[in-house]
C-alpha cells in the first residue's frame, strides 16, 4: 500500500510538472520527470526530457547525472547508436568520473546486444570486442569488468563460430583448400574458443582429402595433446588409424609450429 501510495505521489507530481513549460521547470522537476518515464517503460520520452536537463542546465551537477542516464534510457529503448553517442560523450566530458566506467560498457554493451547469428556479418562483434576490451584495460578494478570479460569470451567465441561456419560450408562442397584455410583461423587465432578441438578434426578430414598425410597427422597429434577427452578426438584418431596413419608430428606445416608452441605453452 505504501509504495502504490508514493507511486502515486511521483504520478501526481510528473503530471504537475508536464502543465508547467519545461523552460519554467528546474532540473530536479525534469529529472523526477524523466525517471518517472522510465518506471512505466517509456524509456524514449526519458531520454528526451534527460536531454532536457543537460540542455537548460548544462553546468549542474544534475547534468552530469542525467547524461549517463541518458545513454541508459536510450540502451534501453534499443536505440544503440543513441546510447553510444550519450556514453562517448560522457567519457568525454568525465573521463575521470566514478561513472566513467560504467558509461563505457554501455558504450561495449550498444554493440554487444546487437550481435545477431553466427550467418550474418560481424562486424559487430568486432566492434563489441574491442569496446568491451577498453572496459578490461582501462577499469580493470571496477564492478563492471567481469561481466565484460564474460561478455568479451562469448563474443570471441562468436567470430570462431563463424569461421567454422564458413570452413563446414566449403568442406560439404569439398572445397577443401578453401575450409583449411578457415579451419586454420581457428587453430592459430580463435584457439581459446569452444571450436578448436573441432576445427582441428576438420583438418584432419580435409588434408587426408587432399592426401597430405603429414598434415592430418600433425592435426591429429595437436588434437590429442589438447583435447584428447574429446569425441572429436576419438573420431580424428579413428579416421587416421583407418588409413594406416598416427597422430604424431610430421613434415614442416604450420601446423607444427603451432604444436611446438603449445608444447611451450606459447600461442600464436
């Protein structure tokens, strides 16, 4: 009851205010105002009437404030190209400020909630990485730094899943130089991802189309000092000792350079 009560009140108050011309308004009456509109899901009209108080009182300490909430508002509208100028702009003016970090994963999360399936173009993704990379780095010790590295490995995983996408393509086809070269992509740069053991065996498959065994063998030997748990795995080892061949290092691939950086513990 209490708090149907004050809702109310704030209800009352916000319809008051709307009579009154904006310009007559102090900043306290339009920011109530815009945090009203976010209450009941007009996130639009709270962006505008945050804009409001930065406009007509641009040197308060409300300004500030109803700037981040500003980018906030419109993130929350899904207007994303809104929200990030709002969020670049407060790093802008407040680089310094407590709420600088924040800011900045709005800025990372305008291009992360937009990454769409693994089919479409991502570009996207990379702009959400390099965004939610600048959280890390530069706010390491903030609240908003682990979701962003959350964030930054699944993203990360979305450009290998895209990769294999368009490696699977090509292999169905028996385009088989055309998906090395993706499967590659995910060995020698998307090697923390869910995709290696996979792309890996993929390797295997193609070279041994082509008949470079050496190759397939190495992929194999790779396969099995990481993933060796793997039904991916079992089944690379099963095609290999199928032809007569072992998963071991052989020839002078780059695939060999890369498992001697893996036997380091160093990857490319």
């Amino acid at each position: 009851m209490v708090a149907t009560g004050l809702a109310l009140l704030a209800a009352v108050a916000c319809s008051r205010s709307e009579e009154t011309p904006i310009e007559n308004q102090s900043a306290q009456q339009i920011f109530q105002r815009a945090e009203y509109q976010l209450e009941v899901d007009r996130a639009d009209d709270a962006a505008q009437l945050f804009g409001e108080v930065e406009r007509l009182y641009p040197y308060s300490e409300l300004a500030k404030r109803a700037l981040i909430m500003q980018a906030f508002a419109y993130h929350q509208d899904n207007d994303y190209e809104q929200a990030r100028v709002a969020a670049q702009r407060y790093i802008d003016f407040y680089p310094a400020d407590e709420d600088a970090a924040y800011a900045q994963y709005l800025l990372a999360l305008s291009y992360y909630d937009q990454i769409d399936e693994v089919g479409r173009d991502q570009g996207l993704t990379f702009q959400a990485l390099q965004a939610l990379r600048t959280v890390i780095e530069r706010y390491p010790d903030s609240e908003y730094a682990r979701s962003a590295i959350l964030k930054f490995d699944l993203a990360f995983d979305h450009l290998a899943a895209k990769e294999m996408e368009i490696g699977r393509y090509y292999h169905r086809r028996k385009h088989f130089t055309a998906s090395i070269n993706r499967f590659r992509v995910v060995v020698e740069q998307f090697q923390t991802t869910t995709h290696t053991a996979e792309a890996l065996y993929r390797l295997i498959e193609a070279y041994i189309a082509l008949g470079l065994n050496n190759e397939a063998q190495t992929a194999g030997a790779i396969l099995g000092y990481n993933f060796q748990a793997t039904e991916w795995y079992e089944d690379g080892y099963t095609l290999l000792t199928g032809r007569g061949l072992r998963a071991e290092v052989s020839g002078d691939s780059w695939l060999r350079q890369v498992y001697r950086q893996m036997i380091r513990g160093e990857w490319l």
